[in-house]
C-alpha cells in the first residue's frame, strides 16, 4: 500500500505491517524492561488502558518513523550515487530500500551502506540525551510520559543503529565490510568472504538462541543466514550475466506446434525431443505457449480428444535479443515462468528458457562466453 513519496522516492507499507504495528503497539504499551539504564514501556505509567494503548501506538508510529529516516538515508545517497530507486517499503522486520541493481562494485556503497545506521545512531544519542536529561525531572503523568517516550525511542535507536552495524551480511555492516575489502581482493571475493562471516554470525546466534531457548533469536539468525546466502547468489548471478544479451544465450532452433495438435501428439513430441514447452505456431504468428504442466492438465483418455489451443496460455510474454540477461531473470522470477519468447519486429527469433540461463551461467562460471554473437540494440 503506497502511503506516499518522499524525495521523489515512493513509500510502501507491506501488509505485514498491519500486523507488526498493533503488535508493537501493545508490547510497548503494556511491558517495562530497564536496560543499561532505560525504562522501556509504559506498563507502570499512571494512566488507564486507553492511555497505554494510545501511547504504545505513539511510540510504535515514532519507531516506524525512524526506520523510514534510516531507508530514506540510504535512499538519499544512493540517489546521489545516480542510482534508481523504486521504492522504499516497511515490512515487518523493519524496511527495505528497493534500490536497482549494481553489478560489480557499487559506487559509494560503502557510505551508502553506513548513513542507515548511522542516522538511526545519531537520532538513538539525540533523543537518549534528552532522556537522560529530563528523567530526574518531577512532573505529572504528562512529563513521565514524554521521558519514557524519549527513553524508548532513544534505546530501539540506538539498537537499530549497532545491530545493523554488525560486520556480517545482509546487515548494513556486511555491506561496508564488503566494499572496504573489495578494495582490495576484489568484489566477488569481498562478498563472499562477507557472507561467510554473516553466515558463521548467522550460526552463532542460531546456537545461542538454542542454548537459551530463545525463539526470537532462532528466528532472526535463521533470517539472517538464509538472507547472507540470498544476497551471495544474486551476486554471483549478476556479476556472471553483466553485459550478455537474452539473443547470445537464448536457443535459436526453436522448434514449435500448431495449435491443433493434439495433447497426445504434444506429450509424444515433448518425450522425444526433450523439450519441457513449445510456442504455438500459427503461420508465423506466436498465439500461445504451452508447457508440460498444461498437457499434465489433461486426463489421459481426453488426450486425443484435446488441442493444444484448449489448453496453451494466450498471454505470450516476449523479450527482445538486446535485453540484458539479468532483466530477463527478473521476468522470469516476477512472473513465476520457465520460458520467454524471443522476438524482433513481431517475429520469433529465439526461445529463452531456464535451462538457457543456467547453462549460459555455468559456461560464463567456467570462464567461457556463450556461444552466439553479441546484439546490439536497434
Ligand atoms: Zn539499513
């Protein structure tokens, strides 16, 4: 849900929020901890339910607030780098700045990594400040109110800003660590090495969220773990795909079918060439795609009763040669398929299947171009 544009910059609530913010809202509304010196909550506060609910929904709406000054900090620099950015979306674990991939090393990344964390310290010591200053203060429940929200905002910022500053991917750290060593080992090497550290923080937490039977903890290692791994494999994909062209990977002896050949004919055709989908052909026009998933659709006695234009999909989604490998593994993800149709001027050149990209990134893995010449836009 879009709930507006900040710096030019799209603000998303994911739906997950909806149910992290009352959540937030009631633990902060209803406990009270002290920690190195902070009274976190308004559990003790002389004020009835709807005074506590409200505060909590306060505090919660100031918290998300920070967390949206941490991503606009990255969001800023990066803007600044000449990257684009398509948003910035709060999510139950915080928020995410969709800022568009960099292959290779990124410019500025280790600053821009920094400036998250480091707003989210700067607002933590500010507003601790102002905690430590008022909380000797004597005053009615208004006053106690305010240096509890103070103490609150000030310790889940100052939180916010060290936990991202751990040296460990995908944590901001991670990602200043891996542009200080990129330096000097060079980027693939600066990541994983980054990852690795993230991955073995990862297990420590995950061992020692074990040990002490805590859940939360055994949660946010297994996050982490499985998002340093993430992180290493999109990496690795756009650092291998950089610069080669759908048209250099793409399968040019396409062969297709008509769409009044029969289910039975098609399973026959898929068994003997080994294709898992074909486009449907009519003339020289695409109509259709269809895949083995459609054709196990069909029970096996209707097989010879059923075309292939009764169960193709019509929504053909095609891609031009000179699109970039890496854009076209987005579509891929984006629409959940395991084939593109390759097209110029209307007229199929070429398929593009997973497979194509997954043998096209073991060749570049190896060292070795694919095979076809490169193309170049129009
Ligand atoms: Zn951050």
């Amino acid at each position: 849900m879009r709930i507006g544009r900040i710096l030019g910059i799209p603000i998303y609530l994911h739906f997950t929020f909806l149910f992290v913010l009352p959540f937030f809202a009631l633990i902060f509304g209803y406990s009270f901890t002290t920690l190195y010196g902070f009274n976190i909550g308004f559990a003790n506060l002389a004020v009835d339910d709807v005074g506590k609910l409200s505060l909590g929904i306060i505090a919660s709406v100031i918290f998300f607030a920070s967390i949206l000054i941490h991503e606009l900090c990255h969001s800023y620099v990066a803007l600044r780098n000449g990257y684009k950015i398509s948003g910035i979306t709060l999510l139950i674990f915080g928020g995410v700045s969709e800022i568009e991939e960099q292959p290779g090393e990124a410019k500025g990344e280790a600053w821009m990594a920094f400036v998250g964390p480091g707003s989210s310290l700067v607002i933590g010591v500010v507003v601790s400040t102002l905690y430590f200053i008022t909380k000797d203060l004597t005053g009615g429940v208004e006053l106690q109110a305010l240096v509890l929200m103070f103490s609150l905002i000030g310790f889940y910022n100052i939180l916010l800003g060290l936990f991202n500053l751990l040296p460990a991917f995908p944590m901001d750290g991670g990602r200043v660590l891996r542009a200080l060593l990129s330096r000097r080992v060079g980027f693939m090497k600066a990541t994983k090495w980054s990852v690795d550290i993230g991955k073995m923080f990862a297990l420590g937490m995950g061992i020692f969220g074990v040990l002490t039977l805590n859940f939360i903890l055994i949660l946010i290692a297994f996050f982490l773990y499985s998002g340093a791994e993430g992180e290493y494999q999109q990496t690795k994909v756009t650092t291998l795909l950089t610069g080669i062209k759908v048209g250099e990977i793409m399968t040019r002896e396409v062969s297709s079918v008509t769409p009044d050949e029969t289910a039975h004919e098609l399973l026959a055709r898929m068994l003997r060439e080994k294709h898992m989908g074909y486009p449907v052909m009519e003339g020289d026009n695409v109509v259709g795609m269809v895949t083995f998933q459609d054709v196990t659709t069909v029970p096996d006695e209707r097989r010879d009763a059923t075309k292939v234009r009764d169960i193709m999909s019509k929504n053909v989604i095609h891609v031009p040669p000179y699109m970039e490998a890496v854009d076209a593994l987005k579509v891929f993800n984006d629409r959940s398929i395991g084939r593109l149709v390759v097209m110029v001027d209307g007229k199929l050149i070429g398929i593009l299947s997973r497979t194509d990209m997954v043998r096209a990134m073991d060749l570049l893995a190896a060292g070795i171009r694919p095979t076809h010449e490169p193309v170049q836009r129009p």
